[in-house]
C-alpha cells in the first residue's frame, strides 16, 4: 500500500502545482500585457504599475511588453497554448474572434457600477459580443486632417471647424486650390486602406456590413459606401491633387513631405500629433482640421483600444479590480495623454488638459461625440475578409487598376464567400 500512496501524493502536488502557478500560497500574480509603445505610455503603464503593487500586496502586476505588429498571431498561439496573459491589452476590431471562439471572459458582472456607466454606451457596443462584453474600451482616435497652416493661409481657403465642417465636395475642391507644380493639396498614405475608408464612410451614410434578422452579416456597397473611394480616386487620377505615390504609405511616410511642402494636408489618426511636434523642423506652423462631414455630418467609425481578462485567468475578479484601477478618471486622462489620443470615459474626457486649443486638443475632443463603433466590429471573418479581399480591392481601385463597378463586385462577391464560412 506504499507505492500506490506515494503516487497518488505526487500526483496531488502535481495537480496543486499546475492549477494556481502564480499563486501557491502567497501572493496572486497577474500578468498584465501592454501595447503602450510611445514612451510617454510606456511610462505612465509602468509607474500605474508600480502604484498598483504598492497598495495591493495581496495582488502583485507583471508587467509584460507586447507589439501592435505582431499581437493578433502571439494571442492566438498563447490562447491555444495555454500560456495568455490575464490581462490584454488590444483593439476592439481585434476581439470578435477571440470572444466568439471562448478565449476572453465575459466582463458583464466583473466590472464595477462606476466604471460602466462612466464610458458611454456607444462605447461598449465595440466590445459586445452576443450577450457579452469581452474588453473595456478606453483610448479612441479619430481621423483629422494635419494641415500646413501657411500654406492654407496664403490660398485663402477657408479654415473648417468641428461646427462647420469641410463637405466631401468642398475637401475635393479645397485640395485643388492648394496643388500647383511639384506639389498636392493632400496625401492619402493608405498602406492599410480598409478601416480609414470604412470608418471614415460612416459620414456619408456608409456602413458595408449589413446584419440580417437571422444574425447574419452581408456586404452590400450603398452610395454611401462610394463616396470616400471615389474621392479619393478623383483626388489621384482626375485632379491630381493628390499623389498616387502615397498610397502604399504608412501616415509616417507622408510626414516629410508635409514639412517639406510637398503636401498641404495629411488625413491621419489623432495620435500622429505626437510624431509631428517631435520631428517638425523649427517653425513649421500646422494645425489639426476635422475630416470632412457627409450626409451623416462628423460621424466616424473607430475601433478603441481595449483591455480585457483571459479565459483562463484563474483570478478574474481581481484581474477586473486592477482594469478597474487603471480606468480610473485621473488615470485615463494620464494614458490618454501619453498615446496623444482621446478617452472613452465621460468624467476624463471632461479634463481641461485635454481641451487646450495647443496641439489640436480641442478639435479632437469636440469629435468624440461623433465617434461610433467601427462597421466591421462584430463580423466575425473581418480579419481575412480584410487580408485576403478588401484590401487588395481597395488598393487597385485607388491606384485606378480597377474601376468603382469592379470594387463593389469584389467586395460584395468575394467578401460574402469569406463571410459565409464564419456564418453557417
């Protein structure tokens, strides 16, 4: 009878040793992955870190270090190999998958009263899933215009505000005005075309991702759907106001050009801001612009980034504490001004560090009513829908490869086949 009990001991104590191998009897750890890659975030995530361990011994926070360029694939593989962070860090338009396929926890009785009602309910439509809600939106950014105030100044154009926007029409007439020899009025860097184009469609009444009373979701290109494409098409193959060059650029690639006086104006993301008052020469006057307004005025798709809890995270209550902790106002207005984007929460965004005319603030802040989830949040299949028909889509039609016929064709075509395997 002592073999069999020596066995069966160590088979106990292989057991405990597996099931809580961050605990053992003293304190919990979490390990917390974060994208922040700006150092001012870096170091905001860390010090919150920091203060985190310091009042909550019982509690300690990893911090871990992750990639926006790799962070889709390095989830997958730590999902399936057991291995996944307690607490994610990552973009809403990344999620459908991963709450769908049982790999995220669903948040809806974890997080606390103060924390859901603060962000908006357009807010938490980006993170639900079903009758779930995997992820806590807390940083968005819109799309601006970053324009050369000189150059803007001296055509005599007139200067857009949130209250009265650019028309699409007027945007296109606007960057003629500013083109001449050697230069453009705008560069549409568009290496990644499909969430500028539907995103920034949602102003004209576009949406693409159309979800049926079964729950299913169809492509279907409306009018709407063509109104930023066929603007930007115009702009590089009729006006020449813009040049067909960018368009396998990243927005970083554009931002010579603009300090040079190549380009006039730049559409990018909020957070770009932060590059341009690094590397602008000296006395480069710019300024923040609102993208234009279609038929649904300002609106604008965004897929915030997010944090979420692991499946497999054995201590979910206290992975949700500490996303709780650092959501808090104070905090939230800390990250957001270290990525140079815009928070989620009503409380933060109220902050008066993030309505200061300096550095475009307060035009970003004024659009963050107009901000809604993304069209393609909740399909499940966008990612190869994405890789594998749109973009290469929307690449031949704005290089003129492919007409606007041909664009819907394949996206309506094409897309519905990827679509329809995730759907059956």
């Amino acid at each position: 009878m002592r073999t069999p009990a020596k066995v069966l001991l160590a088979l106990l104590l292989l057991v405990a040793g597996c099931s809580s191998p961050r605990h053992a009897g003293g304190p919990i750890t979490l390990r917390f992955q974060s994208l922040a890659w700006q150092p001012e975030s870096v170091a905001a995530n860390k010090d919150l870190v920091r203060q985190w361990n310091a009042t909550h011994p019982g509690v300690r926070v990893e911090y871990v270090q992750g990639s926006w360029d790799s962070v889709h694939d390095q989830l997958l593989t730590s999902f399936e190999g057991g291995q996944a962070p307690d607490v994610i860090h990552d973009a809403s338009d990344d999620l459908a998958d991963f709450a769908y396929g049982g790999y995220l926890a669903d948040l809806t009785g974890l997080l606390p009263a103060r924390l859901r009602s603060d962000i908006p309910r357009r807010g938490w439509q980006a993170t639900t899933f079903g009758h779930g809600v995997y992820g806590v939106p807390f940083l968005q950014e819109p799309r601006v215009l970053i324009a050369d105030a000189a150059r803007l100044r001296a055509a005599r154009v007139r200067i857009p505000t949130p209250e009265h926007p650019w028309s699409w029409a007027e945007f296109r007439q606007v960057a003629k005005e500013l083109s001449g020899p050697g230069t453009y009025g705008v560069a549409w860097p568009l290496k990644e075309p499909v969430s500028a184009t539907l995103n920034l469609s949602l102003s004209a009444g576009g949406r693409l991702f159309h979800r049926g009373a079964d729950g299913k979701v169809a492509v279907r290109f409306t009018t709407g759907d063509e109104v930023v494409p066929r603007t930007v098409h115009e702009q590089v193959a009729v006006d020449h106001s813009a040049p067909a060059s960018t368009l396998g650029s990243g927005g970083s690639d554009t931002l010579p050009g603009l300090f040079g006086g190549r380009y006039a104006m730049v559409p990018l993301g909020f957070s770009y801001r932060q590059q341009i008052v690094r590397q602008a020469p000296k006395g480069f006057s710019w300024e923040v612009l609102p993208a234009p307004a279609g038929s649904d005025g300002l609106t604008q798709g965004v897929s915030p980034q997010t944090l979420s809890v692991s499946a497999d995270c054995p201590h979910k209550k206290e992975a949700a504490a500490f996303i709780d902790f650092l959501l808090r106002p104070r905090n939230m207005v800390r990250l957001a001004l270290g990525d140079w984007m815009l928070p989620t929460g009503t409380r933060a965004l109220a902050d008066p560090a993030l309505h200061t005319a300096k550095y475009g603030w307060a035009t970003g802040t004024a659009l963050a009513a107009r901000l809604r989830t993304a069209p393609a949040q909740s399909v499940r299949g966008y990612p190869e829908w994405k890789d594998k028909v749109a973009t290469p889509a929307y690449q031949e039609y704005y290089s003129g490869a492919i007409s606007l016929t041909e664009l819907r064709h394949r996206l309506q075509r094409d897309g519905n086949l990827v679509l329809a395997r995730y759907q059956r």
